[in-house]
C-alpha cells in the first residue's frame, strides 16, 4: 500500500483527481462523509485527509509515504523530505503587503504579522531590516487595519482578498504552488511505486499546461 496524506479542502480536490487520473483511483473518498482513510487494494493506495500544514509532519515522520504541501509549508518548516515534483497547482505568491501608500520610514523596528515566521525573517534579514514579528494563526489582513503591525507577510493568490479590506502588495517575492513530497527512509522500499507515481504525474502537469 502506498500510503497518500492529501491536503483537505480545495486544493486536496483537485489533488485527488490528478492522482486518479495518475492510475491511482480510490472511488470510495468521494463519499460524501467524515471519514479521513480510504483505501483501494486494486490500485495499492491508501488516501487520508490531513490539514494542509500538516502534510509535511506525515511525511516526514513516514506516516505518510507521500504527500502534496505547498511550497509555503516547505520553505517555512523545512521539513526532511524529498520534494519530487511540483505539481502546478495552487500557484500564488508569497508578498509583503501594507495599507495602501505605507512608506517604510525605517524609524524603529518594522512590525510584521504573519503565520510564516521564518519566511517573513528571512526575508527581512536579507535586506538588513529590523523587524518585530508578530506571529498570527489566519485573517492576518486584519493586522495592519487595526494597526496591530505595519505590514503582513502572506499568500496572495487573485488579491481579492486584499482589494477588500483596502491593502496592496508591496512586494511579491516567491511564487508558490503544490509540491510532491516523499518520506526519504520509506522511499527505499517504495521507491518504483513512489517513482511510477511521480512520472505519471509529471506527464499529467506537463500536459495540462
Ligand atoms: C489565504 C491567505 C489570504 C488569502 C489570499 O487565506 O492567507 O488571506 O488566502 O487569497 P486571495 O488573494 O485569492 O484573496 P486562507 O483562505 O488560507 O485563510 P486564513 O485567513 O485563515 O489564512
């Protein structure tokens, strides 16, 4: 059994249909219900839905044989994965976004909110800027509105939701979209099935571009 930790929600949909069209169906997941493992003994695959922020632990820890997180849970966690192929889906940007006309005066350390603590650090380290962080869990627009930071490091996708509630990019710095990871210790074993997978999935990416 290959064992697959699918990030749940939206992006997990459109997840689940590449890897059925992969050869690796499990028709059992679109029942409509709260069950979290489906399994199909014909195609060798075991599915399971996990937060997208925890995809990563799954297969870090071998849980999971494989798995699909976003390059933001990658480059914030640096989990000990292999990343195998990148999947093209789920693309946005990682950006630094402020009121509209914030200027940076550079007076005192720039407060930053943000669920991504070591991306936003590592970005602000590379251009010298002090930063205080301010590490929040979602609706990160809402700090600069109420002026609890002066700018936010987030995931921009349409920009919709920044249009609204009256913030603009500052700067867009990493594009972002859906990777295939794998367990490194597991890929040993279940590396034909884990590769057969990947090469499927990559003529399927290739092809729907
Ligand atoms: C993400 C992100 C932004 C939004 C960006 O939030 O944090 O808020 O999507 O998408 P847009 O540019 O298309 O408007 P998510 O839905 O993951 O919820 P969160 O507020 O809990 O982070």
């Amino acid at each position: 059994m290959l064992n697959v930790a699918l990030p749940k929600g939206r992006l997990g949909e459109k997840v689940y249909d590449l890897f059925e069209k992969a050869g690796f169906g499990c028709p059992s997941i679109k029942e409509n219900n709260r069950k979290l493992v489906f399994e199909n003994e014909e195609t060798g695959v075991r599915y399971f839905w996990v937060k997208p922020s925890d995809v990563a632990i799954y297969v870090e820890r071998g849980a999971a044989d494989v798995g699909v997180a976003g390059k933001d849970i990658l480059l914030e966690y640096r989990p000990d994965v292999y990343e195998l192929l990148d999947l093209k889906i789920g693309n946005c940007h990682m950006a630094v976004a402020a009121k509209a006309g914030f200027k940076d005066e550079r007076k005192r350390a720039l407060k930053v909110a943000t669920k991504f603590t070591n991306i936003a650090k590592g970005y602000y380290a590379e251009r010298g800027r002090d930063i205080d962080i301010i590490h929040l869990n979602g609706s990160i627009e809402l700090a600069p509105i109420l002026g609890l930071s002066d700018v936010i490091v987030d995931i921009v996708e349409t920009g919709a939701t920044l249009r609204e509630n009256k913030l603009e990019v500052v700067e867009k710095f990493v594009p972002i979209s859906a990777r295939l990871i794998a367990n490194k210790a597991n890929f040993k074993f279940k590396g034909q099935i884990v590769e057969r997978l990947k090469q499927e999935l990559a003529a399927l990416t290739e092809k729907e571009i």
